[in-house]
C-alpha cells in the first residue's frame, strides 16, 4: 500500500540509551529523571496510540464521580501532566506535576527503563494500556502522518520497517510492553488491553475504578461508559485535540480521533507484510506469557 505525505522538515528525535525521544525532552532529561514522585501518584502509562486519550477520559471520569461537567474543566492534555514533555517556553511537563495539588494523576509513554526511579522508590500506582502491536503501528502511522512536530513517516511500506525496528518515537513497541508485562507483579500494575476496553467497557472501567479505590453505582459507571465512547470522544473539543492548532497536529490529514476500531491493520497490512510480521513478533515476543486479542 503506497500512503504517502507531503515532504516537510524532518524534525529530529534523539536517542537516550537508545531509545528515541523529542529533542525537547532530551535537552530536559536531568529534569525529568529527577522528578520527585509522591506515593499517592497515580501514572497512566502507554505506549503512543494505545488508547492513552481513552483512559485518560477514563480516570478522570471516574475521579470525578461522573461528573461530566467537571471533566470540561480543561483539555484532556492539562489535565494529567505529560511527564517527559518539554517544548518550551511553555512550562514542562515536570514543572506543570510539581505545580499540582496531590492526589496527582499523571502520564507518560516512557519505557520502564527510562521512568524516573522515585515513581518504583514511592511504589506509586501505575495504569499501563496496551494494544495490538499492529493496530498500534497503523494508528502511529497516521498521527506521525498529521502531526508535525514528528518526523514524517514516509510510505506505509518505509514506516513498517521503522516501527519494527524500534525506530520511531519511545522506541520499540516489543520492548515497552514486555517491559512493563514483565513489572506487573512486582509493583502495583493495573495492566489492561485497548481491546479488552472495547469489548466490555463497564467491567474494564469497574477493574479501574476499584484499583483507584473509589466505588461508583452502577448508573454512574453507565454514565462514564456512554460519556468515554469514540463517538462521544471525537465530538467532545476536551478530547479530540481540535484546540491544537494546525501547524503542530493537521486533522485535515488524519484526525486525532481516527477509527477507534479493533482490527483497521487489516486494511493496511499485505498479506506478505502480516506474515513478516508475525514471524518478526514470534521472535521478539518469545517467553512472554502475554496475548493480544487482533480483532474482535
Ligand atoms: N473512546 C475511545 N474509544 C476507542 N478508541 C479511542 C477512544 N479515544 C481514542 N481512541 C483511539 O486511540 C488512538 C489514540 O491513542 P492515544 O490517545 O494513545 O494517542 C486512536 O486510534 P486510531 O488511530 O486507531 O483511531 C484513537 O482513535
Ligand atoms: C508534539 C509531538 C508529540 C506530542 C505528543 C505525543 O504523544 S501524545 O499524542 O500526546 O500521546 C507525541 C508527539
């Protein structure tokens, strides 16, 4: 499949242990690897396209009681602190975390290896999503597509090869979630699927709900399901980005809020494409106990 974009100015990730980031947030680095976690953090954790926006929408809601009036407050983006984000003038991430009131919500896309070490020292709460390795890769695709202060993505057939070899912003998707999968029993982490999010959204919003501790009637967990549905996200101007302005995320591209679907890899992949790359996931994901639904 021949997708391709408009030539722009590449605007450069680089590498910290190898692992690419913004520019921006490697001139910050000594910043963000000293932030000071509190134990009552609570970090949303994801790799880029899981559903990051998703359960943001998600916690806050349920932060909230419901109250769909207060999660107005501000754009999904002010809301949780976006740890590693650097673009000054504007006030980073860090500073915009050290400026909230406790108990802070706060989210990252960082892999385990390069977390500041006070959030596993406070032994803070960590929400991590994943999706499948190959919705998440189409879904990257079309947001580096749009967003311009990410390098362009090239073709389809140039951006397959990039995310498999790791070589595209937070590095590779093998690594973040086995990473994190491998974590999960050693620290408190809630690990949930984008798919499983989908499939059943109530029982998948009532495990969150309960490991933050709240507990919510069951017209109110209605309520967030209706209120945190694609259709509901992508209308809502809180959470669909469309107060960014065009020159940093161009929607006439691809919209932030896509497809939201289970399974759209099947419209991009060839069939030659799905069979490398499910030889390439044999490899890289050998040993893990981790299983990914792919359609549902
Ligand atoms: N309420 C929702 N339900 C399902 N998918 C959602 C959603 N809100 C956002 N998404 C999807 O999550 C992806 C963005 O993830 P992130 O917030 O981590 O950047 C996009 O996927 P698609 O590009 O496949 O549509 C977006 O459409
Ligand atoms: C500006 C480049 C950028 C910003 C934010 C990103 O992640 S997310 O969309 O907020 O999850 C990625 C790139």
């Amino acid at each position: 499949m021949a997708l391709t974009t408009e030539l722009r100015s590449p605007p450069q990730l680089r590498e910290v242990a190898g692992i690419p980031l913004q520019a921006t947030t490697v001139d910050n680095w000594s910043q963000i690897q000293n932030f000071e976690a509190k134990p009552n953090d609570l970090l949303i954790c994801t790799y880029p396209k899981s559903g990051t926006t998703w359960i943001q929408e998600i916690v806050d809601m349920i932060e909230q009681n419901g109250d769909v009036e207060k999660c107005q407050r501000a754009i999904i983006q002010h809301r949780h602190p976006f740890i590693e984000w650097a673009r000054p003038p504007q006030p980073s991430g860090v500073e915009k975390a050290k400026a909230m009131p406790s108990p802070r919500t706060l989210r990252t896309h960082l892999p385990i290896q390069l977390l500041p070490p006070s959030f596993w020292e406070n032994n803070c709460k960590f929400l991590y999503v994943a999706r499948n390795a190959k919705d998440c890769m189409v879904s990257y695709y079309h947001f580096q597509r749009m967003n311009q202060m990410l390098p362009d993505p090239g073709t389809w057939e140039e951006y397959f090869e990039s995310f498999t070899n790791g070589k595209v912003g937070w590095g590779s998707w093998f690594d973040h979630v086995k990473g994190w999968w491998e974590m999960k029993d050693r620290y408190q982490i809630l690990f949930l699927f984008y798919e499983a999010i989908k499939k059943d959204p109530k029982h998948e919003i009532q495990k969150v709900m309960r490991f933050m501790g709240k507990n919510l009637d069951e017209t109110v967990l209605d309520k967030i399901v209706q209120e945190t549905s694609f259709e509901k996200m992508k209308e809502n101007p809180m959470t669909n980005r469309s107060t960014v302005s065009k020159s940093i995320l161009d929607q006439s591209i691809s919209p932030f809020m896509r497809k939201g679907t289970v399974g759209d890899w099947k419209n991009h992949f060839t069939v030659a494409q799905n069979e490398r790359f499910d030889k390439i996931y044999r490899k890289k994901m050998e040993g893990t106990s981790i299983n990914f639904c792919m359609e549902l």
